[in-house]
C-alpha cells in the first residue's frame, strides 16, 4: 500500500510538471492550443496568465516531490489536498474535465496516503 500512496503521488507531480511545461512553454505552441482548444489569438493574449499559472502547478509538483523524499504524511497531505482543491475549481469554472484529470488522481493518491500510513500506524500499536 506505501508503495502504491508514493507511486501515485509521484504521478500527480509529475502531471503538474507537465502542465507546467505546457502552460509556461508550450501556450503559444500548436501543441498547447490543440491541448488547451484555443486560438493562437486567445493563446497569444493569456500568455502571461498562462505562464503564472504553470508556475504554480510546478510549486504544488515541487511540494509533492518534497513529501514522497522525505516521506512526510503532513507535506503530502497539504499538497494533495491542494491539487483536490485546484481540480474540483478548475471543474466547476473552467473545464469539467479537470476534475477528473487533476482532481481525481489527487483524490486517489491522498486516499492511498492516508491508508497506508493509518496501516503504519495500526501495525505500530500492535
């Protein structure tokens, strides 16, 4: 089960790391407007919102990293609970589909987390 929570909380960094990339690298790109369904205009005019945005995911990429390498439950739950937050608004202002790509493995990973380390804590009382 602890190796499944780090494995799936690595997968949610490494999302926010792509979407990092995307939204700080790629906005402009025909590849980023395909993802993102937008028009080089529109992609053009929120560049700059865009490329905040990405740095942002790459904090909330960054602090997940930080909880899986010092295996800090504490970190890991704070992040993940971010990425929850950031995907149900996402969901609900901007795309539905966002609660379920960025949302929803959250959900996952931070239901893995809480698993595994109640086992830690289960076995430890034994």
């Amino acid at each position: 089960m602890k190796l499944a929570a780090k494995l799936f909380t690595v997968f949610v960094a490494l999302s926010h790391v792509g979407i990092l990339v995307l939204e700080m690298f790629f906005w402009n790109h025909p590849v980023g407007q395909k993802i993102f369904a937008m028009t080089p205009e529109v992609a053009e005019s929120s560049a700059t919102l865009a490329a905040n945005q990405g740095l942002y995911n790459g904090f909330l990429a960054a602090g997940l990293f930080w909880g899986v390498l010092k295996d800090r439950f504490d970190i890991k739950v704070f992040f993940l609970c971010c990425v929850i937050v950031a995907g149900v608004f996402g969901g609900l202002t901007a795309k539905t589909s966002i609660l379920f790509t960025q949302g929803l493995p959250a959900l996952v990973a931070l239901i893995l987390v809480y698993s595994s380390s109640r086992k830690s804590v289960d076995r430890a009382n034994i």
